[in-house]
C-alpha cells in the first residue's frame, strides 16, 4: 500500500484481526514534499502463517526515485508470492539484489539509474528475519523497550563506527543523508542481516528517514500503550511526524507489526532455536 497525498494515511484493518497472531497497523503521508517517493506494503500467504513487509524510500536526488522504490515492492511481491521460502535470510537478500538489478535496468545502466533504500521484514510464526540497505529502519522493541535497530548505511554512521563523530551527533549531521550503500548504482549492494525469535507482544516497526527523524521510540511505546494497534495508532504517528515535518517535512512511511500470541515459545521449532545462537544482528556478504 502506498500514500500519494497529504491525508493518504491508510491501515488495512483486516490485517488487525485478533485471529492472527501477527498484528499489523500501516500507514504513510506525503509530507511536505511534491511527489510520494516512498512505498510500503505488507503481504501474507494463503494460510496466514508468514508475512513479509517491506518499507522502500527512493532517492529524493535522483531522478524516477518513485520508480524505484515501486520497482523493490514489485520484485518483493513477485518472489514472495512465488512458492514456500526454505532460507529466509538467503531470501531477503536474494530480493535486494534482484531489487537492484531491477531498478539499474531502469535507466539503461548502472551510472544512470535512480536509487532506493530498503528495510524487510519476513515473518514466519514467531520467527523474525529482515534485511534492510541505506536508511529506512528497523526497530525490535521488548517489554515496551526498544531493544535495537538497523544501523543505517550513511557516511556519517560510517564515521561513527570509525570514531570519527559522535553518534550524537549523526541527526544534526549533513552527512546523515549520504549513503554509501543503496539498490541502484555502481555498486552491488551487502545487505545487513538479522534474525529473532519473539515473545508475546514483542513489536516491530519499519519506517522510512521521514519518520524516524522525526519521532522518538519512547514515542511509538507510548503511543501504542494508549491506542490499539488494530486501531490507528500508526496514522497518528505519522501525523506526528508529518506535523513536525511541516512544509519542508519528507515523505513518511510506517509499519508496525506485533505478535500477539501466548504460543510463542510452544511454537519455536528447531530453527527457531538455532535463531538464538547468532548475535541480533550481522553482515553477511553478498552473492553475486
């Protein structure tokens, strides 16, 4: 699902149903920008047991960044409704490279094409994988805590990790908007990897720049605390955020999905137990 306009908040409330353990609540705005260059979507199989939701932000700079993120949703949708995912990680990275040569095709070569970043989260019982390359983000929060997020693919937390600026720093930074990482270009891209098994209520959230820059973590547990997430709590905090975007505010894209099951541990299968030997998130290279 996707905005195209200033009131193009949008949940899909069958998507909230109490009969799925898995509970999703989305929603996107156009912010003060001329045209929606996010994209955001959320899809489930046949029998309701895996999901995959990937939140897609194209280049602002570039030209048909709109194109671009429709081109990473459309490669998702293709794939994940292709058959049964038997690797999930070794899924979510084949999306972003075959998501990557899609959007290079656009503009006849590599030199020439628009870019896009992506955040995906794949979802099979209480089993958690996701991949994310450039800034869109990907929160894990437990017991109402956020616990952790992606690390974005940006020259100024590239500096971060070397020493060279302080993390707080990074949002005030002009070099926060600069990627050395993306789908599109020269350069193939290494998604970022992780997986989780989950407990009741542990959420997740994916979002685009647009958000997170502009709403807190705190924020979003709070929120969620006073408004049922099968309601609208991701519209009112995309309102928040399109509300301190102002006129000059980015496009905005969030999705929030929390697994709503006391199940959780009975249902852990063998994989689902390998889950927790590996650290919460690693870098794996990429297959070309």
């Amino acid at each position: 699902q996707q905005g195209n306009g200033r009131d193009a908040a949008v949940h899909n409330p069958s998507r909230g149903q109490l009969t799925m353990p898995w509970q999703f609540s989305i929603a996107s705005d156009i912010g003060g920008r001329r045209e929606q260059q996010d994209r955001i979507d959320t899809l489930s199989s046949a029998n309701g047991d895996t999901h995959l939701v990937v939140v897609a932000d194209g280049m602002g700079g570039h030209r048909d960044g709109a194109i671009a993120a429709e081109k990473v949703v459309e490669t998702a949708r293709e794939y994940f409704n292709a058959g049964p995912v038997n690797e999930p990680e070794a899924f979510l990275e084949h999306l972003c490279l075959e998501s990557h040569k899609a959007i290079n095709d656009l503009g006849g070569d590599a030199k020439r094409s628009p870019g896009s970043t992506c955040v995906m989260l794949y979802l099979h019982g209480p089993e958690a994988y996701w991949a994310h390359v450039g800034d869109s983000r990907m929160y894990h929060f437990r017991d109402g805590e956020l616990i952790n997020h992606t690390r974005d693919h940006s020259v100024a937390q590239l500096m971060v990790s070397q020493g060279k600026l302080d993390a707080g720093d990074v949002a005030s930074s002009s070099l926060q908007n600069q990627l050395y990482m993306r789908l599109g270009g020269n350069n193939t891209p290494v998604p970022e990897l992780g997986a989780s098994v989950v407990e009741d209520r542990e959420f997740f959230m994916l979002c685009s720049d647009g958000f997170w820059a502009k709403v807190t973590p705190k924020e979003v547990t709070d929120c969620l605390r006073k408004n049922p997430l099968e309601g609208d709590a991701a519209r009112q905090l995309v309102e928040l955020a399109r509300e301190r975007g102002g006129s000059d505010g980015d496009n905005i894209s969030l999705a929030i999905t929390r697994w709503e099951s006391g199940t959780a541990r009975r249902g852990r299968g063998l994989l689902a137990r390998l889950i927790l030997l590996f650290p919460w998130q690693r870098r794996r290279r990429a297959r070309v």
